[in-house]
C-alpha cells in the first residue's frame, strides 16, 4: 500500500496565491483574444459591405440612389437576405458582432419587427413579401379573378352594403322599386329599395417552412425553394376555398353558398356521367349578366365525358365539344362561348363540384396587403434550423345571398351554377 505523498502547506499556499494572481492575467489574454477574433469578422463583414456598396468607407450606411430608392432591392436575392437575418440573430444570441445594417433600415423603414432580433427575428423586406404575392395571384386560378378590397388601418373587418333582391318580379327589384304608368296629374304608391349587411371578416392563412444551417449557405437555391413553396401552397389553399370553404375560420365558397344553383340530373342518367342536356341547362340557369364574365371550372375526370359528349339529331348525333377535324385538332376549350378551366380543386366526376359554372366577379373580398414573413432561429434551435413563416389574411364570399327569380317567375338563376350528383 502506497502512502500518499504529504504537500507542504507552504509550497501548498505559495501555489495557490500564483494562480490567483495569473488568473486575472489569463482572463484577460483569453478576452483580448476573442475581441481581436470578433473585430477581425467585423472588420471582414465591413470589408464586404463596403465592396458591396451597402456602407461608405467611414463605417455609416450608405443611402442607395434617390432614382432607385423606392424601386431598386436592398438585396441581391432572397436567399442573401435570409442569410443576413439569420446572422442578426446569431449575432443577439451571442452578445455581440456587426449587423447587416440593410435590416435595421428595413425595420426602421417599415416599423413591422418584433424590434430585437432574439425575440422574434426581422421581417423580411417588402420587395419580396410582394414578389410572393404576385406568384400567389399567378398560382390561384380562381383568387386572382376576384377583385378585392385592402383594408387599412387597426380594421380587421368589413360589413359592406348591398342590395336585399331575391326576385325581379314587380315590387321586388331593388328589394322594393317600382315605377308606374301614369296618366297626367296622377299619383302613385311610394316605394323604396331594401338593404342588407354583407359582413367579411380577415381569415388567417399560413405557411411554416424549416432550412439548416446548411441550406441557408445555398444562397440561391434556397430562396427559391421558399418563396416557390409559400406561394404555391396558399394559392392552393386559397383556390380551394373559393370552392370549398366553409365560411367558418376560413372564406365561403361556392359549394357551400346559399346563392349557388343545383341543376338536377336527367330522368334516367346514368351515375359518374355528364351529358349535353346537363351543360345546356347549367347554362340556363347562369345569371344573364354574369354570361360575358363566367368559367367553366372542372375536374379533369370530366374531360372524357366532355369529348364523347354529344347532341341527338335525327338518328344520328353532332359532337358537342369536340372540333370539326376531330382528336387530330386541338379541342375549342369552350362551352356556349366561354373558357373551360381544368382545375384541381373540383369534385372528381360523378359528385356535385365536378363541373361549375362561375362569374367570381360577383365575390365580395377584402384582405390586409400582402403576405407576411418573418423567420426565427429559436423554434428548432437545438437542429441549428431557422423556421420562416407566411402568413395571410383575406375574407371572400358571394355578392348574392340567395338564388334570383327572374321576372316571368321561371326557374331561379344565379352567377354560381353546380350539377347535382349523379350516383
């Protein structure tokens, strides 16, 4: 057994009181170190500023052109400006370094961030807030023929004026106008038109999308995969509401409207089948106002039906869809005139929602601008990923509340027009 070696209580103290008296010496070797490192990156940051015509050669930021100021991006790309966010972020988590000052101009500017970037991240540059917009209206089929109106302001709602008319028999139109036939010195019976509410209120639509470290290196892949991917899926979704929706939590459309009209099948109809007697009476009972502005929306299931389709005539038939040289030309891509549009969001074939005819200028929208964007490190932090968030707010529905009676009291008609399942 080993006898442990006995310290000198003085040799003991002596070496204690060195290493107090080196460790203020040590620590501040080490943090003049680390401050020559982090000045080193600022001054290489500064460096490509500078070369990049973002700063003056004195450090200040350096305005761009009074010419392009309203119209020329602060950044090369997206993927840049995704790079330069995550950065400021980096940078408030560690206690220090240089930030981009293109954001701070940003925030300044526009007034929208969370003010420090660890609580929340800078928003992202209008410029391409808009660009995902305008691909937004490119991708929504359906969206982008509905006029809307922006609101401003702390609104976040609407109720809009509208005419209360369900019938165009005398008495009704206008909800209650009527003029007379008189004789001279007559009178007549004072009437007035009928009002009612359309209420709108902004409905919230997101997208959340995650890219590593890794990722965000990839300057120009990355930005387009993120602005391409937000733009397409909420063009989607809001496609499919104009067709779907519910009105609740989200817009109300046209399958769910109480204006739209459900021609019936025919007598005897066979299930998952579109025949010219359904066309032809899809486009009677379409609003004879809305005729210069509807589309045909259908679900490509149909499209086999459309170009067997075909009208009796004697013992013999005429094709309905189809152009006078056959499959061998390509199709018209009408009915009665106006433009059939294959879109995902309709019923497959068979159910109602298959075929639509629609004039969706006849949709009451509001929304507040464009789409928003912001971006966080904090959400995955542990996986070194940044989160970015897409959000929008619209409301949209129908003008008309309900179905019209037409003035010789025949079959109700309205500018959103379904065919009725045929199982």
């Amino acid at each position: 057994m080993t006898t442990p070696a006995v310290v000198d209580p003085v040799i003991q103290a002596q070496a204690t009181a060195m290493a107090e008296a080196l460790l203020p010496q040590l620590d501040a070797r080490v943090a003049a170190r680390l401050d020559a490192q982090a000045a080193m990156q600022d001054e290489h940051f500064k460096e490509q500023l500078i070369a990049a015509g973002v700063l003056r050669e004195d450090g200040t930021p350096q305005p761009p052109p009074a010419d392009t100021q309203a119209t020329k991006p602060l950044f090369a790309s997206f993927g840049d400006q995704l790079q330069a966010i995550r950065q400021a972020a980096v940078t408030a988590r560690t206690g220090g370094g240089m930030v981009d000052p293109r954001l701070a101009q940003i925030m300044a500017a526009t007034g929208m961030s969370e003010g420090v970037p660890a609580d929340g991240g800078f928003l992202l540059q209008d410029t391409y807030v808009d660009s995902i917009f305008q691909r937004v209206n490119d991708t929504g089929i359906l969206f982008s023929r509905i006029p809307r109106f922006a609101l401003g302001g702390n609104s976040n709602s609407i109720k809009m004026p509208a005419i209360d008319e369900t019938s165009r028999a005398d008495g009704s139109r206008w909800g209650g106008v009527q003029a007379y036939w008189v004789a001279e010195g007559g009178t007549v019976t004072a009437t007035k038109p009928a009002f009612q509410r359309i209420s709108l209120e902004l409905n919230k639509l997101m997208a959340t999308s995650y890219a590593t470290s890794e990722q965000l290196d990839d300057t120009p892949v990355i930005g387009g995969l993120v602005e391409r991917g937000f733009a397409e899926e909420m063009g989607f979704k809001l496609d499919d509401a104009c067709i779907n929706g519910t009105g609740v939590g989200q817009p109300l459309g046209i399958l769910n409207a109480a204006a739209t009209v459900s021609v019936a099948k025919e007598t005897g109809q066979a299930a998952a089948t579109i025949v010219a007697e359904n066309v032809i009476k899809i486009w009677s009972r379409l609003s004879a106002r809305s005729r210069g502005n509807a589309v045909w929306y259908i679900s490509q299931d149909i499209e086999p039906q459309l170009f067997t389709m075909a009208l009796s005539v004697g013992t013999g038939g005429v094709p309905v869809y189809m152009p006078a040289n056959g499959l061998s030309g390509s199709p018209y891509g009408t009915l009665f005139g106006r433009p059939v549009v294959p879109i995902e969001q309709c019923a497959t074939l068979g159910t109602v929602g298959d075929i639509i005819l629609a004039d969706l200028t006849q949709y009451w929208a509001i929304d507040k601008g464009g789409v928003n964007q912001a971006s966080s490190i904090h959400v995955q932090f542990l996986t070194d990923e940044t989160a970015f968030r897409a959000t929008y707010r619209a409301d949209y529905r129908p003008m008309w509340t309900s179905a019209l009676t037409p003035f010789n009291a025949g079959s109700t008609v309205s500018p959103f027009v379904t065919l009725a399942t045929r199982a």
